[in-house]
C-alpha cells in the first residue's frame, strides 16, 4: 500500500546503537562489544585514549566503534573512511539524500527532520535538539541549545517541549508549551514509557496556556516566514539573545537565557520558573510596544546605551511579546480568528503593524505558495519591502511573481505610539483611494481600515496619512 506524506523524520541516525562499538546480529542491541571483522594490522583500540572526548566518555559508547570502516566505490585511503574521520557526515548525507528523494517524489518543497547533523545540514533538513529530560534545567537549557545551533547554520531548530524522557508535570509542561510555540521548530515529544503529556491530559488551564501561545505564534508566523527568507539568503540567526542585536549593551548579556529575540523585531520573555508570577525583562534602549495592545512600555533615549528593565505577569494565558520600535511587521490576529491551521492564514488578511522610533519604521513581507521547489533560486516568490517617515509609507516591490494570495489584500494598518488624523491616502497603480481610521485613546494607536476588497498591497505605490486623498 502507498501512504501519503509530506516528509520524513530520521532518527538514530549518529549512526546510534545501544552496544559499545559495533553489535553482532547474533548478541541483541544490548550487548556491549567489538566487532572483530577489520582489516589485518587493525586496532580496535585506536581511539580509546584521546587527549580530549565530549562528556570524558570513550567515543565508541552508542556508536560504531571509532575504527570502523565506510563503505566506498572509491579507493579512498582507509585512514579517510574510518568512522572517526567521518561520523559526523552520515546524518549530513542521509538528510541530503532524504530530501532529494521527496523532492523527486512529490514534485514539492519536502520537510526532512533529523537528530544528527553536521555543518551545512541547514540546506536539507529541520533540526531538534535529542532526547532531553522533562525538567525544568531542561526546559530553561533549551534557549541557548537553539542559539548554538543558529551559529552552526541550522535556523529551524527545536527541543522537545514539555521533555522527552521522564514524567512532566502539569505547570512544567504548560510553561514549555507556551516558551516552544515560539521556537522556530515546535514539537510535543516523549518517550512511550512515560505519561502522554499532550495537553488536555493536564486539563482546561494547559489547553488554554497551549492554544493561546500557538495562535500569538500563528499571529505573526508571516513574520517568522519572512525572516526565514532573510537568513535562508544573507546567513544570520532567527533565534538570538538581545546583544546579537544590541551589541554595544552591555547589560543585554545577562538577560541572554531568559529571554530572546527572533528577527530584528519580536522579543519574547516567556516564564522559565516554577511557581513564576511575574517575569523580569530587560528592555535595550529602543522603544517597546506590547504586541497584541500596542502599549508603550520603554521610550528610546538617544543619549544611553543601556535599556530598563520591567516586570510583567506570567499569565498562562499570553506569553510576553514584544516589539521593537522602528519596526513595520505583517500581523494576522489568530486569536480572533480562531485559526487551528497555518494553511488558514492564507485566507486571513494581513494587518501591518508600524511602529515607529524617530518617526521612522521599516520592515518586509516574504511571499511564496509554500510548497515549490526552490522558490528563491527560481524566483517563485513576492519580496515586499516597506518604509515609513514623515506620515508617509512606500510600498517597493524587490522581486514580483504571478500569483496572488488573500492575505495580500489592503485590510487595515495599524499604528503604535501615534495620535493621527484619522485619514489616509492611498496611490496605487491604478488611481487613488481614502482609508478611514478611528484613534484608540487606551493605548495611544491610530487603526485605519479599508472597507472595500478590491486593493492589492502589490499594487500599492505609497500612502500619506493625516489627509484624504485631493
């Protein structure tokens, strides 16, 4: 029978065993041993007093023995194919492998999720972190586990949330829920022999932590998407600490593992503590709106290097989310919206979210369909980049493709920090249009909406707020 897949996960594949070296097929997975089956003059003991291993563990526990040798069609001197020099390729070449097979079978972009990599692994395959344990060092270990990988060119990366091996608790789960919504990779995984920890098994209270933090990552998932564009073409990392961004903010080090930085935007300060009430933030010296409210919590001062920091609650029913001023980021309200699949939001519009420093903003927008191959290379994709400055917003379009998607459709535009005349003047290519706004006093936003559904933001050339069209 054939079944349906969109891709593949590949685990075990260090190559990992439960033996010390290789195992026989007669002695069972459990059985510590040594292949005997090398070439003449071979020790298996070549590698067993290395000056320095991972962990001080003989390198041969789990593995193949560190002398074992690689099949080639080549003749590849034994010294290069010897699994010492070479261990850390096979994840790298089944990931590779893997990839070009679904690409040639489903004639579509694949999804390859693998455990073992080495460098340039990022090109084929997604990444988690292994087998972690269902505790809070864990939880807390994961945050800087996903910045190292970042480094080594591995951008979707992810730990196993609420933990792999042992039983989670209902606070521990609920809390790693809401921080991996927000990993680049997110997925609930665990062992069989322990408790099933998807979360209506801990009740209504995990549900709601669970749901929520999914559709505030949902919320701006067109964000994550198009800062995977940026570093899938220029290098950098999606998942960061707040002075990959303020490097000359001293202060921003200290907060590294308790909070982060995805894009150049979005700060999240999720709770990482048991019993946690409120978490502490560090704000480096920007301004900070709150995300869903557009509240201002931190002005920028020209004349400091340092930020301020801020305490605020640990709902489990919203983690904190932030964004930076002088940032334009695309905004699809998937709480609202109630969205329970990410294919949903290609029918929801954007709402373009500006938020201004110095009465700058600028941002961008990477659109593709989401499944063909190779969409960069054969410029399959809509790259739309955004100014703000001086009331007046211009929309260039950096690479242009046919297709079109509902979500491009001009909707609303919302401003942060901004007591507007509620007026607007759209050109666009065919003419020009008014958008009527309303201000909300409660948190100092401008909103402007445009009622009718017959205006692409491609086509958009510029719009001047504070005044109707002449």
């Amino acid at each position: 029978k054939k079944a349906e897949y969109d891709g593949r996960g590949l685990d075990m594949n260090e190559i990992a065993n439960f033996c010390e070296g290789e195992c026989p097929p007669e002695s069972g997975s459990d059985v510590n041993c040594i292949n005997e089956a090398y070439p003449d003059a071979h020790d298996p003991h070549e590698f067993d007093n290395l000056p320095y291993t991972p962990g001080k563990t003989n390198l041969n526990v789990n593995t193949l023995s560190m002398s074992a040798y690689h099949y080639s069609t080549n003749e590849f001197e034994d010294e290069l194919r010897k699994e010492f020099n070479v261990h850390n390729l096979y994840g790298l070449f089944q990931a590779k492998v893997t990839h070009q097979s679904i690409t040639n079978i489903r004639l579509k972009r694949p999804f390859v999720l693998t455990r073992s990599t080495s460098v340039g692994s990022g090109q084929y395959s997604s990444k988690w972190t292994g087998d972690n344990f269902s505790l809070w060092e864990y939880l807390q270990a994961s945050i800087p586990g996903i910045y190292n990988h970042q480094i080594f060119g591995l951008a979707h990366t992810g730990a196993d949330i609420c933990g792999f091996l042992g039983n989670t608790t209902a606070e521990l789960c609920a809390r790693w829920l809401q921080l991996g919504a927000f990993y680049p990779f997110s997925r609930n995984h665990n062992c069989q022999e322990y408790i099933p920890q998807e979360p209506y098994e801990f009740g209504e209270s995990v549900i709601i932590a669970a749901r929520n933090a999914i559709r505030q990552k949902y919320s701006i998932l067109m964000y994550y998407y198009t800062a995977m564009f940026e570093v899938s073409k220029s290098g950098g990392s999606l998942f960061k600490p707040t002075f990959f961004e303020f490097l000359k903010d001293e202060l921003s080090f200290y907060y590294s593992l308790s909070q982060f930085i995805i894009g150049h935007s979005i700060l999240v300060i999720p709770a990482i503590a048991p019993r946690q009430l409120n978490v502490t933030a560090y704000l480096p010296n920007a301004n900070w709106y709150v995300l869903a409210t557009g509240k201002k919590l931190l002005e920028y001062d020209r004349s400091s290097l340092i930020g301020a920091e801020k305490i605020l609650p640990a709902n489990f029913s919203y983690v904190n989310v932030l964004l930076r001023g002088g940032s334009i980021i695309p905004y699809q309200d998937a709480l609202k919206y109630r969205v329970m699949r990410t294919s949903e939001l290609y029918s929801w519009p954007i709402e373009l979210i500006i938020a201004p420093q110095d009465d700058i903003a600028e941002g961008k927008l990477y659109v593709d369909d989401g499944e063909s191959i190779n969409p960069i290379d054969t410029k399959k994709y809509r790259l739309y980049k955004f100014n703000y400055k001086n009331a007046a917003l211009s929309v260039n379009i950096i690479n242009d493709y046919p297709n079109t998607h509902q979500f491009e459709r001009v909707n609303s535009i919302i401003f942060f920090d901004a007591n507007m005349i509620p007026k607007a003047c759209v050109v666009h290519k065919a003419g020009k249009a008014d958008l009527e706004g309303h201000h909300s006093e409660e948190f100092n936003k401008t909103i402007f909406k445009y009622q009718q559904n017959n205006l692409w933001w491609k086509d958009v050339l510029n719009i001047t707020f504070g005044k109707a069209c002449q």
